[in-house]
C-alpha cells in the first residue's frame, strides 16, 4: 500500500516522464526519416511558380492517359508526357494571372464551334454547326454516363487552355514590332559588302601531340563555361544477358516431333497405340492444324510473294495435297502443305456501300438501325441497284458510312488479294467482273460491285503446323544456374575478368539519368535504373534483374551528382576546344609579321581573296564560317590590314580590298515587316521554352517515387 501511495502522489511526475520519453521517441524517428519533417515534399510531385501538382491529382491524369494511350505506351513514357503537360499548364498559367486574361463564355461558345465544326453529330442539315445539337448532346451525356461526361468536361478544359495560350500569344505579337530603323539594320547587314584578302593559318599546321593539355586546363575550361557543363545525376552501369534461348538439342527435339506429323505414327517406341495419321493424308486439315500447331490455319489463298522467301519456290510449286518441312521461319519450325490451288485476279476494283447497325465495328454514335434492319436496307437498295446501276453514287452519297470511300463514289481502286476483311476479299477476288451482292462483315453489310479484275494467276491454301522455337526447361534452368553463379561470383570478384573468363560480352551503360527507363540493348528497364539510384547502392553492388526471356546481371560502376561535368567526363568535349585555344597563341607567339605578304612566306601559305562577303551571312569562301574575322573585316577601313585574329578554322590576318554600302532605299518598312516576321516566329518557337527555363520548378517525382 505504502508503494500504491507513493505512485498516486508522483503521478504527474510520471506522466511527464512517459511523455518526454514518447516524444523523444518520436523526435528521433523523425531525424532519422527527415521526409517525415516535410511531410507535404512526400504528396507533392512538383511545385512550378508556387503552385503545387499533388500526387493523387498527378496519379489521377497519369492513369487517363494510360488508358487513352493503350498498352504500347510504357508507364514512364505516359508520365513523362502528363509532367510536361502539367509544366506547361502551371506556367503559362503564371502568366495569365499575372495578366488577368480568362477564356470567357462568348469565347468558348466560338473556340468550341471552331473545334467542332466538322463533327457530323452538331450539324444541322443544312451542314452548318448547331450550337443546339451542342447543348443537347452536354446535357445527355450528363444524365446518362458521369465517367463520359468528366471525359467531356476535360475535353472542353483542354479546348480552354489552348485558347488562353493562344490569346496569350497573341498579346505577346501584338507588342512585337519592326521599326524602320531595325529595317534600315536589317538591310544593311544584308547589303553592305566587303571584299578582302586574307591569310589563314589553320589549327590543322600543328599536330596535336605538339599540344599538351593538362586536367587543370580542361577543369579551367570547365569552371569557365558553367552554363554548358552543368549536368544532371547520372549513374554508370556495366551489365552480362543471359538470354533463354533454345539449345541446338532443343531444337532437334521441336524437328523431331514436327516429324511425327510428317510421317505418322501407329505404334511408338513404347508401345502406344495412339494413331498420328501423316499430314499428306488428311482430308480435314482445318481441324487437324488447329489441334496441333501453335498458329492456327488460314484459309486464305496466298501468292507466291506471300510465302517464306527461304522455301517460296519448293512450296509453290508442290502439288495439291505435298508437304514440305521441317524448315524454320519467323522464330518456329514448320512444315506446310498445299491444301488446295486456284486462279485468283492479281488485284480487283470494286465499289461499295456501307450499312452499319448497332454493335458493328467503327458505327457512329448516330447508327440506330439493327443488324436485321440494316439488312433489310441493304437488299433494298441492292434491288435498286440491279434495277438501275447508274443510281450507285447517288445511293452511296445518301447511305453510305464509309467516309474513306464516299468521295470516290464508294470506289476502292485496283487493290491486291488479302487486302480488305476476309468475307469482303472472297467476294471480290472469287467472283467474276460486273457481279453484285451483299456481303457481312464485322462493319456491317457491303453492297458490292466488281468493276474489274485483272489477270489470273496461281495462288495456293496452304497449311502450316508450326512449333514455337523455345528453350526446354532444362535450358531454361540452366540458363537461370548460369546467370545466378555468375552474379554470387561477380558479387565477390572481378566483373570483367569473371566475364572475359565465361566468354559472356560485358556492355557499358553510361550516363543514365534518374528518370530514363531505357538501358540501351534490353529497352525499357526502370527497375535496373531505380536500383542504381537508391542510396544505399554502392559502386561495384551487383544484381541479377529479370528481363523478357532471361535475366541481366548489373553491375554499377559509378555515380555521378548533379553540378558541373567532372574533368574525366568533361574531357572528351573540352580538349579540341582547349587544344585549339593553345593552337591559336602558339601561332600567335611566332608570328612577328606585320603584312598579310610576310605572313603567308612565313607560314608557308598563299593570301587568298575573298568577295562580297556580309554580315548576315559571316562566312569566307574557301575559309568556312568566321563570324569573328567577318566581324573584324566591317570594323576596317580600305587597305587597312588587321592585326591576328582567332577564328573557328585558324588564325587570320585580313586586310579590306573594297567596301560596297548597300544600296539607299527610300523606304524601309519592307525590311521592317521581315524583321517583325522573324520575332513572330520566335514567339511561336521559343517563347514558352523562355518562361519555362525563367520559371521556378522544384521536381519531386523521384522523392514521391513517381518515376
């Protein structure tokens, strides 16, 4: 009881004793993950201007995206295009608040009309957009599906956003003029003309082992042009494939099988019964194709150019019911008979007019007829038709949905069998010229006329049991031991040697930045880059990943911060510039010659001439371009010599022959309207990437983990 006390009366003591050492708990956790002390870095992908894109707001327009996008599309890739979607929105909204310009209602009203003025649900009938139609169309999808009324109210946002841009752009021309006095520049820089002589002494009169450039030259060079080798990080990688890829048994195994069905089976090396009847002597080849071979059988009629080209003349010229194979083709092994043969029209011209129903491929939204109807209305105007052939455009016109066709009077010109859908192809290429007919297919229903066929040839039905060529699991396991010992081993040893000594190729990856999902030579691979860029990763770890058909053992070679390139990297792009800086004073400390004459017995070269070279355009004949010496030439009087000037291809003496003014003109403004054109179009090209490199954008993706 004395102890029960003694706890009652230090209970507040107690208390702030357990809360000191929660928070303390707390405090240390939180240092320890520092993210959990800027909690909004951890849901916010990117602040632009002072503007946040939050991650579910991000995530949300990523997955719309993906699904608009389809499966070709990489997650990445959708990512990066929904992030510079929402760069750009973010700043050029910057700009239009700080204008205060809006897209109003009257506006949208026009931008939507202009947007939507070809799409055939808003016309009226007399084919004019009908703002009705509009407003109706809103209105239903409103009440009849949300997820399709969202995508509209997108739409109409997108619609917006490349109005403001535009009004946006427009501001920005409209305060973009050409004055008389930049015209009368303009003229001059393109008419003032100069004819010299000069002297150069190429970088090339000096060998480039005569020139030695240490790493402080290169880390001067570097420290000198910031701007241009400033880099992001980057990671170093060294990777060995290891492919599942099958054995030369594994394909043995594939052929042998493949000759079971070559020559049939009644009684095996075991003893089975179960009887295998020889490809030649099947009646029904469709059926027996499709139970044995991983491509199933194609009825089609094929020509000659349409067979493997490896084995085209052997097939071709088989008899009806000869087999031929095995033989290998597009990563299978084969073997083909010639099920039937036939003279087919090399190509056919026909017309036709489409009538879709509900549920056919391609309808518009507008289709209400169904199949049964729209059958009904097809064998009408085929009646038509037959009738009177001469009402087919007419008809085609009033009924047809084919818009590819309709302008051609539903025409398709002289065409190659297998081009159209298979029942509309029969048709055409088995029938004769002149015929007529309805035909399904999964559009709707074709009334069909041949209008020619052109000469017969041979074409032959053949079919094919192909065995995929993979790896067994033998292979496959392997391949998995192989890749496997390889990483343990690379993980304790020598990547290269170890490699060098299994004789697997070692490829080099350099340069990887933290969002790239391509490693070059196994596409895309973010996992590989993720892992390179953890922190915990250290040079030299080694990791087996997972690829298509096998694996990739990395191993990561270096890790490069963001900042300025390092003098090793740097160096390959800095030495010629820095060897021709040292070129260019070596030739000026030996040179003492004052004329262009003594230079050229000097250095063992001749003077050269030069005509109406311009400014506009700072290049000499013979030389290349030279800004700097053309510069040069316009600052010099007649006769006057220069002094030595380093130029892109050497160091130049000059001296002014003639100088010709442009021509006075009475009025500039023809020159002025050039110029004001040439700042237009640097607003429609350069104009956005200038606000976005002024903006202030604070990429996250990588510490919110969308990447």
């Amino acid at each position: 009881m004395a102890v029960l006390n003694k706890i009652r009366q230090r209970s507040l003591f107690l208390i702030i004793i357990i809360a000191l050492a929660l928070f303390s708990f707390v405090l240390a956790d939180l240092f320890k993950n520092s993210d959990a002390l800027a909690s909004k870095s951890q849901n916010i992908v990117a602040t632009i201007n002072g503007k946040d894109i939050t991650r579910e707001d991000f995530m949300q327009k990523v997955e719309a995206a993906q699904r608009q996008a389809g499966p070709n599309a990489t997650n990445t890739q959708v990512m990066n295009r929904v992030w510079d979607q929402e760069v750009r929105r973010a700043v050029m909204q910057t700009q239009y608040d700080e204008l205060g310009i809006s897209v109003e209602k009257d506006q949208m009203r026009d931008l939507l009309k202009t947007s939507l003025a070809t799409s055939p649900e808003f016309l009226n009938e007399a084919g004019l957009f009908d703002e009705n139609k509009l407003n109706e169309y809103i209105a239903n999808l409103k009440e009849t599906s949300k997820q399709a009324y969202i995508s509209w109210v997108n739409y109409e946002k997108s619609v917006a956003a490349n109005g403001l841009q535009q009004n946006y752009f427009n501001l920005v021309k409209a305060g973009l003029t050409g004055t008389l006095a930049e015209g009368k520049l303009e003229h001059q820089l393109e008419g003032n003309k100069v004819d010299i002589k000069f002297v150069q002494v190429s970088y090339a009169s000096i060998k480039d082992s005569l020139v030695e450039v240490s790493k402080s030259d290169i880390s001067n060079y570097i420290n000198k042009n910031k701007k241009e080798y400033e880099v992001e990080a980057s990671r170093d990688i060294k990777f060995v494939q290891f492919n599942e890829v099958a054995s030369v048994e594994d394909e043995n195994a594939i052929k042998a099988d493949l000759n079971v069905y070559l020559n049939g089976r009644f009684v095996d090396e075991t003893g089975r019964k179960d009887t295998i009847v020889a490809f030649s002597k099947v009646k029904d080849n469709e059926d027996y194709i499709n139970v044995n071979s991983d491509i199933k059988f194609d009825k089609r009629f094929v020509f000659k150019s349409s067979l493997p080209a490896a084995v085209a003349d052997t097939i071709y010229n088989l008899e009806e019911g000869g087999v031929y194979g095995p033989y290998k083709d597009n990563g299978h092994f084969k073997i083909t008979k010639v099920v039937a043969v036939k003279q087919i029209p090399d190509s056919v011209k026909v017309r036709h007019i489409l009538i879709p129903f509900v549920g056919s491929q391609s309808a518009a939204s507008e289709v209400t007829q169904t199949e049964a109807e729209a059958k009904v209305t097809a064998d009408s105007l085929l009646t038509v038709i037959k009738s009177n052939r001469s009402k087919f455009p007419e008809l085609v016109k009033e009924f047809s949905s084919d818009k590819g066709s309709v302008e051609k009077e539903g025409r398709y010109d002289w065409h190659p069998y297998n081009t159209m859908v298979s029942e509309f192809n029969d048709f055409e290429f088995e029938g004769k010229t002149g015929d007529l007919g309805v035909v399904k297919t999964i559009f709707g229903f074709h009334i069909i006329e041949i209008e020619g066929q052109k000469e017969k040839v041979k074409a032959i039905q053949v079919g094919t049991i192909a065995r995929k060529i993979e790896p067994s699991e033998a292979t496959t396991a392997k391949i998995f031991r192989d890749a496997s010992n390889f990483e343990i081993k690379a993980g304790e040893g020598d990547f290269e040697a170890l490699s060098k000594e299994a004789n697997y190729t070692v490829r080099p990856v350099n340069g990887i930045k933290v969002l790239d999902e391509n490693i070059p030579g196994i596409g895309n691979q973010r996992p590989i880059v993720r892992w390179a860029f953890e922190e915990d990763a250290e040079v030299g770890a080694v990791k087996r990943f997972n690829i298509p058909n096998g694996y990739v053992i990395a191993q990561l070679v270096a890790k490069h911060k963001a900042g300025l390139m390092s003098v090793e990297d740097a160096t390959a792009k800095v030495l010629p510039k820095v060897r021709k800086e040292k070129k260019a004073k070596m030739i000026r400390d030996r040179v003492s010659a004052k004329t262009l004459e003594d230079l050229a017995a000097a250095e063992n070269t001749n003077v050269r001439s030069a005509s109406a070279i311009n400014m506009k355009s700072p290049t000499i004949s013979g030389a290349g371009r030279e800004p700097l010496v053309v510069g040069a030439a316009f600052g010099l009087k007649e006769g006057e010599p220069s002094k030595l000037i380093d130029g892109e291809n050497g160091v130049y003496m000059i001296q002014v022959v003639k100088v010709t003014p442009a021509v006075e003109l009475d009025n500039y403004q023809a020159a002025a309207n050039r110029v004001e054109q040439q700042k237009i179009n640097v607003v429609n090209s350069k104009l956005y990437n200038a606000l976005k490199e002024a903006a202030d954008i604070e990429d996250n993706r990588v510490e919110t983990q969308v990447q």
